[in-house]
C-alpha cells in the first residue's frame, strides 16, 4: 500500500509517495508539487506493479552507455568486418548523443528529435586518419536506428524499460535508384547479337 506525505524544502511544499517495490522493499518518491501529482504518480505506480512493467527509480538511473556496452558485448556472434561497421556507427552516432542519458529519461520524442538531428545537423565524423563534418546518410541513419532499438530492447529485457522508445520512429527513407531499362532497339540488338 502506498501512502503520500507532505513535507516542506526551501522551495516551499512539496509531496512524497512512499510505496513498496515489487520485491517487497520500502522506498519513496519525492519533489512533486502538488498533491495531485503525487497521487497520478501513485496511481501510475500501482498500474505498473499489477501489469509487471514497474522500473525501480535506481534501475531508471542506469545509464544508456551501460546498454551501448552490453550490445558491443552481445555481437560476437558476428563477422569480424561487421562487428568493425557496428562499432564505428555506434561511436560515430549513439554513443555521443545517447551514453550519459539515465534509461528512464528517454521518451520517443528524444529519439525522434536525434534521428532527425543526425540526418539534418552535420558533426564531427573520423574517416580514415582524418575528420571532416558530415550527416548521416539515408542508410546510416536507418542502421543506426536498428542499433538503439535493439539496445533499447536490452533495457526492456533486462526490466530497466517498460517499453521501447524507439519504436515507430519516422525515419528517412532510402532514395530511389533509377533502373536502366533497354530500348526497343537495344534489346533487338542484343537478340541479334545471342
């Protein structure tokens, strides 16, 4: 059973809940500014403790790097070259906008916005012994997408995520490479010519 408290700090009042973990321990949550922030809170909590997708506020702390690490980790199944190209996007285009972030703060916008970011906003990029700035092409972006969806499954495996941010994201899409087709007469020349 959970229970909320009032308290007061120098900003003035402010409301705590106190409940229980799905293990049974005692902890709280606290800083919220009204009572009725608490008891959505509350209610929130409880919803997620029936329906077992609760996040303990220390695993919400945990932060992406741990999971960008724990993915490099897992793709030793994998071809030398291809564990080389996945590394390179990853610390090209994840970890630096994503490794210092706590799991529990990431929401679909934030994902959104760095799709959209990485596609349209040049950085720094190493190529070969060198840097120049550039975007992510159509493709990188899709590739790198792939990675964080699956690092983010990692969180909502491991129960650190009760679901996947980066689910539904509008991505680039791929641009259309024009077929060459034979002419009429292209055609009865290579038919005269078999």
């Amino acid at each position: 059973m959970a229970s909320i408290e009032k308290y007061q700090t120098k900003g003035g009042t402010r409301y705590r809940v106190r409940y229980r973990t799905p293990d049974g321990r005692s902890t709280d949550k606290g800083g919220f500014s009204t009572k009725r922030e608490a008891e959505a809170w509350k209610a929130e909590n409880l919803l997620a403790r029936r329906s077992g997708t609760f996040v303990s506020e220390t695993e919400r702390r945990t932060r992406v790097g741990v999971l960008i690490d724990r993915y490099l980790a897992h793709e030793t199944s994998v071809a030398e070259t291809t564990v080389s190209n996945r590394t390179s996007i990853v610390n090209t285009w994840i970890r630096p906008d994503w490794e210092s972030w706590p799991v529990g703060k990431v929401e679909h916008k934030h994902v959104q916005e760095w799709v959209d970011r990485i596609y349209f906003a040049p950085r720094a990029i190493t190529r070969g012994a060198g840097q120049e700035h550039g975007t992510a092409g159509a493709a990188t972006v899709q590739k790198a997408h792939a990675m964080l969806h699956s690092i983010f499954e990692l969180g909502v495996r491991d129960r650190l995520l009760p679901n996947n941010p980066a689910t539904g994201t509008n991505l680039p899409k791929l641009p259309l490479r024009p077929h060459p087709y034979l002419t009429r007469a292209e055609l009865d020349e290579l038919a005269s010519a078999i």
